[in-house]
C-alpha cells in the first residue's frame, strides 16, 4: 500500500471522533458493515440501509430510503432536492450533538431497518435517474459541478452516472470521476465525441 487513499466519505479527515461516535451507535443494531462507494454503509440482506460520511462543514447519517421515516424530530434534509427521491440525511456539527441525540440517533435507525424489512423503498421509475451516494458526495461538495451537472439533460445525467456506476472497484469509481468532472464542467455529454 502506498499512500493512504482519502475516503471521499470523510475528504475533511476532521471527523474521526464524531464518525466513531456513530459508528458506536450503529454497532447496537443488527446491520451489517460494508464498503461500498468507497465508505462504510451498513445493510440488511445485501439491501443498503444507512450510510456515514465526513464533509466540510458536518458529519452526514444517511438513509437510503429516509423519505419512509416519520422524522418526528424534523432532524433529515434531501441532500439534492429534486434529485434524490428516497435518500435522507440527518447532519451533525459536533460530537457533543451525537452524543445528545443517541436515544434518537437509535430509533430513526432502528425504524430505517423495520422499513427496510417492511420492503418500503421507492421503486425506481421507468427512466428516473438514481443518483448513488458517491454520485452526490462530489456534486454536494462542488456547486459547479452540481448546476453543470443539473443542467444535462436526464438522459445525459444517466449516461455519466450509469460511467460511474459500473465501475466495480472504488479505485475505478474514483478515477474515473477525476475524468468527468472536467466534462461535465464544460458542459460536454459522456459521449458527445462519438455523436454525429
């Protein structure tokens, strides 16, 4: 191993405590840990439930189908309105709010996984474009690439995130996002140069 790559779940590396705090958290359930996207995401029967990530600014708890949760608390924002149907985050700014909203922190993710169990996810359109987690870690940190990127049109946006997506190594997912961002920066369709 050479370097030690950055896990695009925490680009910050300012979070470690805050990311341990949750992960405490989430040990108490029944999920499973697993790296997908280059970071932890805890699953059930193979199915990705919830996911943890450091950004700049907070530490993000993410629910993949967290638009099923009663969010009685009000504590979940859409990371990409109008983007993202079913993925919910709920977003800590210090340790010390982790640690205050354990109890709470326990039952959102308790009824993520009855849910998940229950089978409520949103069931992809015909056509709908799904942005995965890693998809919308870049476009959240960067808003050119964010409004460059809303600006394709849906079938455009698929072709980049379908690129991405089969990727089966993260290395791979990485690498070939370094490519595309340009692209898509300058406006330019994945497969524009092979177009008439």
């Amino acid at each position: 191993m050479g370097m030690k790559e950055k896990s695009p779940w925490d680009k910050s590396g300012q979070w470690p405590e805050e990311l341990e705090a949750l992960k405490a958290i989430i040990a108490k359930t029944e999920l499973q840990e697993m790296t997908k996207w280059g970071g932890p995401v805890y699953t059930i029967g193979k199915k990705s439930v919830i996911g943890v990530g450091g950004f700049k600014s907070y530490v993000a708890l993410w629910f993949w189908n967290g638009v099923f949760l009663k969010d009685e608390a009000a504590k979940l924002v859409n990371a990409n309105e109008g983007v993202t149907k079913g993925l919910r985050q709920w977003r800590f700014a210090s340790k010390q709010e982790i640690d205050s909203n354990q109890a709470l922190i326990l039952s959102y993710i308790e009824e993520a996984i009855a849910n998940e169990k229950a089978g409520l996810s949103i069931k992809p359109e015909k056509k709908q474009t799904v942005i995965s987690p890693f998809f919308a870690s870049f476009l959240e940190q960067d808003s050119e690439l964010k409004s460059a990127f809303e600006a394709f049109t849906p079938f455009r946006q698929r072709e980049y995130l379908e690129y991405i997506d089969s990727a089966k190594q993260d290395r791979t997912k990485l690498s070939r996002m370094e490519k595309i961002i340009p692209m898509i920066k300058d406006a330019k369709g994945l497969n524009d140069k092979y177009r008439p």
